[in-house]
C-alpha cells in the first residue's frame, strides 16, 4: 500500500509523529512537506511571517502555486494509492479534482484545527471539502459542521503525543531549576485563558507562563513577573513538563477545543495534569485518579494549594496518568494505527 502523505514536516511536529507512524506500519510512504514553499530570507525578519500569514488567510501567492504544483507531479509520479493531507489549507478543489483525474487515489484530510476558526485561513480548504474520500477532525464541533459542508465521511478522532519524544526521563538539577516551578502552563495566549492566570495571580499563586503570543497579552504590568513570552524548544518544554509540580491544562476557547496535545503530553512526560474539566478529559483519565481537572478559577486555586501541599498523592496521580497515557495507546503512532484500519478498510470495501 502506497501513501503520499503532506504536510508541515518538521523534525518534532504532530505531522511527522503521524508520518511517522506509518513507516512504522511498514507502509510505502512518499513524503511531501510544504515548509520550504514558504520559506523566507532571515533578514525579512518578522515581515516574512506576515507574507505566509497573508499566503494563507489569501490562499494565493507563489509558495501556494509552487506546492501546487509539486503535490500533483509527486502524485502523478508515484501513483500512490492513498494521498494523505494534513489540514489541507494550501490544497485547492480544483487541485484535488486534477489529483485524483491523474491517480485515482482515496483522498484523506486530516485536521486538528477549528474550521469555523477563520485566522487559521480555510478559503481553500471549504470548497475542498467534499472532495475528500476520508476527513478526520480533532474536533467533535466540526463532526456536523463537516458533513454540512459536503465532506463524504468524517470521522471524529482525538489528539495524542509522539512517543520519541515525551516520556519518563531524568531531568538534570540545573534545567529543573531554569525550567521548572510550582505551577506551570506553556500554550499561546487567549484572552480567555489570560484571565484565568489572572485570577491565579491574584491569588498570589506562584505561576509561570510561556508562549510566544503572550505578547498579545493585555494586563502586561500585572503578568510581567510571570510570563516569559517566548516559546520553548521541544526539548525545554518536555524538561519543563517534567521540573513543574503543576502543568495547567487550559483548552483555546477560540478554537472549541476540549482537549488538547498537552493533555497527553503532559501525562506522557511524567508530569502532573491539572486540566479543564471537559468530556474529553474526562473520557481521557480518571478524575482525581489519573489526572485532576477544574470547572472555575476558584476551584483551579484550591486544588493547586492541596496539591503543591501533598507531594505522594500528586506524584502518585502523575505517575498513574503517564501508565494510563501509555496503555491506552494515546500517542500518534499508535493512534494511526485505527486511522489507517479505516482507509484500507473502506479501500477493500470499495474495490
């Protein structure tokens, strides 16, 4: 079985993990990443990333055309039997149509994102919609919102975390203490989730906050001492999972998420999960067992001072939360295992 999967390849993304996964499976993979479409000089600094945002809110400009371009010769080349795309913002209707003329291929979208969130750039993708075999989607708001657009079959997966990446492993003292801290969250900024670490501050909880968005952030003179508004290498953020007594598990709001890749990473790494009380967490872990999770600010502030006052019963949860993260098979890997039981099922049912 022939896949040609696309997406943003980066060494440690969530598209590789799934890329990876079927290597593993001892599929034939052809891989296609668009990053280096939209790749632009250093010295444009900050205007570079304004030219990709605007290629993607548009969806016209040259890297669009020239990934185009590239995805059809690699598919009428390879004549795969599978096309893989995650999230499909770059991916035309009309490309699609061209595509499957030349190969015949069973088209499979794959997305972790909102489409109803319009900064994330879907005017490609939602005329695209009903061209695709197979539609994945993270998000349970988008199962009916989906099928409404014309998507042929939509099926309603769940995020993970990459195995190679987050898992039990000795922190030096040095990194736990540049990395570590009683209570943590590391994610973008929102401006729902800054009035929750608002409320913390103001109940004088000691906090440490990271992303590189919270320069958006609006009470700046108040968080200063507690945001660090820079992102993380992969490798400090697992470490920082693993120094931090508490890692705050906050959903985006803007994008309807209840769940998130820190609610398995978190558990992954080792580290104590304290997450929005959500069905998805709560289908995730057992509450007060394998995780623990909050309704209000107020009840976020008394389970952290329980918690940060009862270092057994915590490392105990977090360890039981990490078994749980790995039994139930909640990285990518192996997650991909039942996504591609799906493609070749409906492949088999078909021919």
């Amino acid at each position: 079985m022939k896949y040609l999967f696309t997406g943003s390849l980066l060494e440690y993304g969530t598209c590789e993990a799934r890329r990876s996964g079927l290597i593993e499976m001892g599929r034939n993979v052809e891989s296609l990443s668009y990053e280096p479409f939209f790749e632009y000089p250093k010295f444009l600094g900050p205007f570079g990333r304004k030219m990709y945002s605007l290629q993607t809110l548009a969806g016209i400009g040259s890297g669009i055309t020239d990934y185009g371009h590239r995805l059809l010769a690699i598919a009428r080349q390879c004549k795969p039997d599978v096309i893989w795309i995650e999230k499909g913002h770059f991916v035309s209707r009309a490309l699609l149509r061209e595509i499957k003329r030349h190969t015949n291929a069973l088209l499979v979208c794959y997305n972790t994102d909102d489409i109803r969130y319009a900064r994330n750039g879907w005017r490609l993708h939602l005329p695209s919609i009903p061209e695709y075999d197979i539609y994945f989607t993270t998000n349970q708001f988008n199962v009916p919102e989906l099928k409404a657009a014309g998507a042929r079959q939509v099926v309603l997966t769940q995020m993970g975390y990459n195995r190679n990446l987050f898992t039990l492993r000795q922190v030096t003292a040095e990194d736990a203490l540049r990395l570590g801290g009683d209570v943590g969250f590391i994610g973008h900024w929102e401006q729902a989730t800054e009035e929750i670490i608002l409320k913390l501050a103001a109940n004088r909880v000691g906090i440490r906050v990271r992303g590189a968005s919270w320069t958006k952030m609006k009470n700046k003179k108040m968080l200063k001492a507690i945001v660090e508004p820079h992102a993380l290498s992969i490798e400090d953020y697992t470490k920082a999972i693993i120094s931090t007594k508490i890692n705050l598990g906050i959903n985006s709001t803007q994008s309807r998420n209840l769940s998130s890749g820190r609610t398995f990473e978190i558990p992954a790494a080792g580290g104590f999960l304290l997450g929005q009380r959500t069905s998805e967490h709560q289908s995730f872990y057992v509450e007060g067992k394998e995780a623990e999770f909050f309704d209000s600010a107020e009840e976020l502030a008394e389970k952290i001072s329980y918690y940060l006052e009862h270092d057994a019963e915590r490392q105990s949860i977090a360890l039981a939360g990490h078994q749980r993260c790995v039994s139930s098979g909640y990285s990518w890997q192996e997650l991909m295992v039942g996504l591609v039981s799906i493609i070749e099922g409906a492949m088999a049912k078909s021919s």
